[in-house]
C-alpha cells in the first residue's frame, strides 16, 4: 500500500473512484495478454482460464513500479480500483471460450458438410471478419445481463463461496493493506471465543469474565479485529509474489520460443517410437501445461490420467486388434482412426456425467431456495439477545487486550467479520438499475437473435428457435453459477451438451440444417453461462473488498466490446498462420460440438462405438450419481471416485496434454503437503503457475510471426 493511501473503511469504498482512465487501459492491457494465451491453449487442448489472480497481481505490479514513473504526483491506487482492472481483464481474456472460438467456430468451418448446414455453407468455407464480429457481438452481452439480477440471491444473501473470487479478494487486500469483508456464522463466534481464551493469558480471561452483560443493541454489529485473519500472516509478500511470476514466465517463454527451432521438445517419444507412432504416447515438457495441472490439482489432473489410460492405453488398442478402425486409418483421424473411434466413448461419459450433475444440481437448488435456507434463517434468528451479545461483547474486550500489547499491533485493520445471517449490501447508488438490467436482457437478447439469424439465414435458424436457446442459456446459467459458487467450477463445456441434447428433442432431426442449429444453439448457451459465471465471480471478489458492482458491471461491458475485436482478429491470424487443425492445433474440443451435434441429430457411429460408449456412460452415469449426491458430505472416500467430464478430457486429448498436466498435480500436492495447507502457499502456488501459462501463451505470438515468415526450424 502506498504510504500517502488512507485505509478506507469497507462501508466507504463503493464511493471511491474507480472507473478510472488508467485503470481501462491497464485492464484492457493485461487482459489482452490473457487473450493471447487462453487462444493458444484453447486452440490446442480446449483449456481456458479466467486468470484473476495473476490479472490482479499484474494491476497492483503496474501501478506500484510503472504508474509512479509515469505521474509521480497522481493520486495512489486503491483495492477497489484493482477490482475494476482485474473485472475487465478476465472480460477481455475470456473470449476465445465465450464466442467459440476454440470449439463452435471452427466445429462449423472446418468439419460440417454442406448437407448438415443445409446446403448453406461448404465444408472448409472460412468465416470473414466481418461475419466473426457479428458472430462475436450476438454472444457478448447476454451472460452478463443474466448475471447483474442474480448477484443479490447467490452472494449477498446465500453467500456462496465462490473459492476463486475469493482467493482473489484475499490477495488485493494483502497487497493494498486493505480491509475486507469476512462473512462467520454465530456458532464461529462462539468456536472463535472458546479458542482465543484457550490461548490466552490469565489476565485477558479476568477481563474477559467482567466484560459479560453487553447490550442488546449489538446484536447485528460486526465483529471488528485488529489482527489478519488466522492464516493470513502467511500470506506471500508482493515482492515474492512478484517475483515468482517473472521468473516462471521467462522460464516458460524461452521454452516456447527454444521449441520453435527444436520442435522436438514438443513431442519427446518416451515410451517408445512404437507407442509414439501407433497411440501418440509422447512426453510434452510444456512449463505451461505443468502450469495447468498445478491449477487443475491432483484429484482431477489423477482422473484425466486414468480417463488418458483407459482410451489411450485400452480402447484405442482394443479397436485396431479387433478392427472396428480401418487398418489404414491414421492414429490422429478424426473420423476413421482410433482417435475417432474411442471419441464417441468421451463423449458418451461426458454427457451422462453433465446430465446426471445437472439433475442433481437442479433438485438441491430447488430444496434449498425453498426450504432450507427459510428455515436456517428462522432457526438462526431465535438466538438469545443477552447471550449472543456477551459473546461478541467478550471478543471486542479480549481482542482489545491482547493486540494493544502484542507485536502484532501495528499491523493494519485487513479484516471485518460479519454474520453470515446478515445482509451486507452497498448503497443503491452503486449498484445496476432493474431499468439498465432488464432492457439490457432485451437489446442484448434481440441484438444476438438478429444478428444470428442474418449470419447464418433465416431457413436455417428460425426465430422460436433462437428464442428457445436464449431461454434455455437462462436458465442453464443460473444452474452453472451456483455450480461455480459451490465448486469453483464453472461446467460449461457440460452445459453446452445438455443445451445440445434439449435441442435435439425440440428440432425435428429431419429439418434443414439440424446440425448446424443445434451448434448453434449449445453455443449461445454455453456463452450465457461462462460469461454469467466468470462476472459472477468478478462481484464476489468485489463484494468482499467493498467494489462497486456498478463499476464491475461497466466493466464487463467494455471488456466485452473490445474482446469483440481482438478474439476476432486473433482467430483470423491463427487461420491465416496455422492450417487449424494440425498436430500442434487440434482444436479437440470443436471435435466433441460436432460429434455431439452429429450423435444427438441421429448420425451412425463407427463399428462398436455403441456398444462401448453406452457400458461406459451406463458406468460413469452411477458414479457421477454418487458424485454429485455425497459431494456435500466431506466422505474421504469420494476422491476416488472419478469425474466424469474429467475422464472424458483425458481420453480425447492426446497422452502428451495429460501427462505434463498430471506432473503439474504431483507438484501442487507435494508443494501443499510440505507447506500445511496454508494461504501463503496456495497463492505462491497459483501464482508460480500462472507466470508458466502465461509465458507460453503470450510468446505464442512470436512463435506465430516465426511461422508467418518461414524463419526454418534448426
């Protein structure tokens, strides 16, 4: 924090300025960074990420070492105003995934027949700028008007966790000394109470036992300390933090660029040429997709090992020997060879895995909006005023105590528990109008069916339709955030396929183009969720260090309007560089939205897929049942049941994106193992992979000018 910054109180913050010009820029900035890398990955594996926290870090590294050099005399930066910067980055960076371009986009240009476009487009026909733009602009705005009107319900009042945001907001408040919101339970307090007595000296007990008898009136009244949250001493430093970054993305960039002439750390036969050639079992040693898996974790980098092991390791074998693929087919043939073939099998476990955590999903929302949470709050409200108040009386005077004649004194006010039972909400004017949301749902809603309908004609795209996919994006975004709120995953690629299969039983399979309607429509709904979800995401960590969700809102917004352009642009250079897809850009991910939409529209399988993909889905079917009903439990026993959408990842993507991912889980268990689980460590570890995606993901670009200009390889 700088030494001029006043520390704020959480009430006052909405009122500081934030949507500042330096701010805009410094977010549209680092999120076009993020762009650049989240094109890359997403190209080749399908893989994206929002990238907050190091959105963040990267703000704060801005405006203590550059802005100062710039106008030494400007007004200091704030936490809040971080907020904005990192809302607009994760805005920006977001748009391969949010307008399809690493699945739907090149699903329709590179693999859809004439006859399943409806005799509208050739196969292989490129979409112009112009037509991405239009496309772009019907997907950009929807998501984040859905969002706006369920920020109340999810974060004010249910206060799901959403871990990500979170973590976030923990972070911007260390590095600002800031204050931030803590949300406790009345039980906590009184768990909070037993544990400071337990540590504390006889003295503060005496003080303690004549503080009893405070006043009702307290009873709401937040819970104020003068020392960090336990845990939150530990948390890395800026300049570690840093540090770690800078290193890690220099590390990861002269790898990227080093791989452009010795393309032979791409693919590292280290199995053998047999198992190279024939099953694609190669060794990456990619710093970034290390990276990935350390953010992944190892229960789920483990999954899509086994998921990597079973198709890879199995069924591609078993389909060659027993000659359900064409002897001839190469290994990497989408619609012939193994890779084809064990495909349908991902799919089928994917699909079930979606469909069963969406019904399970959807029950436990419906009980729990309309009968627990009622209940809890009337149960929580019968607490005894006098007995309530004692406790929170007896913690100010014991806090007041120890911290006035402790070490720790000067360390600043970061922390402001609240209950949980209790409303925190900023002032009305500092949040979006019911009037801005629900004629931004309209416009937003018109805009995406015009602009659809003209791009891809109105034959081919009926209004009901386009009208029926907006209201199936609704209500699948409301189920992924609170998906993403209660497991820090945002399922999308799950919700685009259930959008495909409702579709599937709405559109005759005989009409014209029902394969392309029906990418369509799971592309407009898996917009809708990811960009509902990531702003969802964005207001917690704002929420929490007392941000306004005006000022994110607008945001959004303009993160939105440029990843427009710069997502249109990117994938033009990529078609124009690359020849998409290739062995370096797979674009697997474009593979399952063609083969869904083929599968659920009444296409054959290849000889055996059937079979095979209806045992596994039957299989994965019951383990995602049990997944997802005893996900709440805390049952040690359910790390070992796999994910479903997990496993279907690690039998599409080739053994080389799987492997490096799961030494990257190994990594993040020993690093954690050895450090106890605590904050300092968890952020230095994002952090650490952060700067190694990153890395990669922006020198991608040189990687592509290198190409773009025939520079031989050595």
């Amino acid at each position: 924090m700088s030494e001029t910054q006043v520390p704020v109180s959480w009430g006052k913050k909405p009122g500081i300025q934030q949507m500042t010009m330096r701010a805009t820029v410094v977010g549209l900035v680092i999120g076009s960074l993020v762009l650049i890398s989240n094109f890359q990955f997403g190209l080749q594996t399908g893989w994206v990420s929002m990238m907050s926290l190091p959105s963040a870090l990267l703000a704060c590294w801005f405006f203590k070492q550059v802005w100062p050099l710039i106008r030494p005399h400007d007004v200091p930066f704030t936490d809040v105003e971080t907020v904005y910067v990192q809302s607009m980055a994760v805005a920006v960076g977001t748009g391969p995934l949010a307008f399809g371009f690493v699945g739907v986009i090149p699903a329709i240009e590179k693999f859809l027949t004439k006859e399943e476009s409806g005799n509208s487009r050739n196969q292989g026909e490129l979409f112009s700028i112009g037509q991405l733009l239009m496309w772009s602009t019907g997907l950009a705005f929807f998501g984040i008007f859905i969002a706006v009107p369920l920020r109340k319900q999810v974060i004010v009042r249910e206060k799901l966790p959403f871990p990500s945001g979170s973590a976030t907001a923990t972070l911007i408040a260390v590095l600002n000394g800031s204050e931030i919101l803590q949300e406790v339970s009345r039980s906590d307090v009184l768990q909070m109470r037993n544990r400071r007595l337990s540590e504390s000296s006889p003295a503060d007990r005496e003080i303690s036992s004549l503080s009893r008898g405070g006043s009702p009136d307290d009873r709401y009244s937040s819970l104020e300390m003068d020392d960090t949250v336990e845990g939150q001493q530990d948390v890395a430093t800026y300049d570690e933090n840093i540090g770690i970054l800078f290193r890690t993305f220099v590390v990861s960039s002269l790898y990227t660029i080093g791989s452009y002439f010795l393309p032979v750390l791409r693919s590292i036969p280290l199995f053998g040429t047999y198992l190279s050639k024939n099953y694609l079992w190669e060794f990456q040693p990619s710093p970034a997709y290390i990276g990935q898996g350390i953010i992944m974790g190892l229960p789920t980098v483990s999954y899509m090992l086994f998921g990597c092991m079973l198709g890879w390791g199995i069924l591609a074998p078993l389909a060659r020997r027993a000659g359900w693929v064409p002897p001839d087919a190469g290994v990497d043939d989408w619609e012939k060879g193994v890779h084809g073939w064990i495909l349908w099998s991902s799919l089928s476990i994917m699909v079930v895995d979606s469909v069963v955590g969406f019904i399970v999903v959807t029950m436990r929302s419906i009980v729990r909006f309309w009968l627990t949470d009622d209940k809890a709050r009337l149960l929580t409200n019968v607490w005894d005023d006098s007995y309530e108040s004692m406790l929170l009386e007896e913690e100010r005077v014991i806090n007041k105590r120890r911290y006035t004649t402790s070490s720790s004194s000067n360390r600043p006010n970061t922390v402001k528990l609240v209950y949980d039972d209790v409303d925190h909400e900023v002032a009305e004017e500092h949040l979006v109008t019911y009037t801005t949301v629900l004629s931004g749902i309209i416009v937003s809603s018109l805009l995406c069916i015009i602009l659809v309908i003209y791009l891809f004609g109105l034959e081919i795209i009926p209004i009901y339709a386009m009208v029926t996919a907006l209201l199936i994006a609704l209500f699948l975004s409301v189920l992924g955030i609170r998906a993403l709120g209660e497991t820090d995953l945002n399922p999308v690629s799950g919700i685009g396929k259930i959008s495909q299969l409702i579709f599937a039983l709405i559109v005759p399979r005989s009409r014209k183009g029902a394969v392309l309607l029906n990418l369509v429509a799971g592309g407009v709904a898996e917009s809708g969720a990811q960009q509902a979800g990531d702003l969802m995401q964005d207001l917690k960590t704002g929420h929490l260090l007392g941000a306004s969700p005006r000022a994110q809102f607008v945001a959004q917004i303009v993160g939105a309007i440029w990843s427009i352009v710069l997502s249109s642009v990117m994938y033009i250079c990529y078609n124009k560089v690359y020849h998409i897809p290739d062995k370096q850009f797979r674009i697997p991910t474009a593979i399952v939205w063609i083969d869904c939409a083929r599968l659920v529209t009444g296409q054959g399988l290849p000889e055996k897929a059937l079979e095979c993909s209806i045992i596994l889905g039957c299989a994965f079917a019951l383990l995602s049942l049990v997944r997802n009903c005893y996900r709440d439990r805390n049952r040690k026993w359910l790390v070992y049941v796999p994910s479903g959408v997990a496993v279907g990842v690690g039998i599409y993507n080739t053994p080389s994106f799987t492997i490096a991912r799961f030494i990257g889980g190994v990594v993040a268990s020993l690093w954690m193992n050895s450090q106890h689980f605590n904050l300092g460590a968890k952020t230095k570890m994002i952090v650490f992979s952060s700067g190694l995606v990153l890395g990669e993901g922006i020198c991608s670009i040189f990687n592509m000018l290198f190409t773009d200009l025939n520079i031989p390889h050595l």
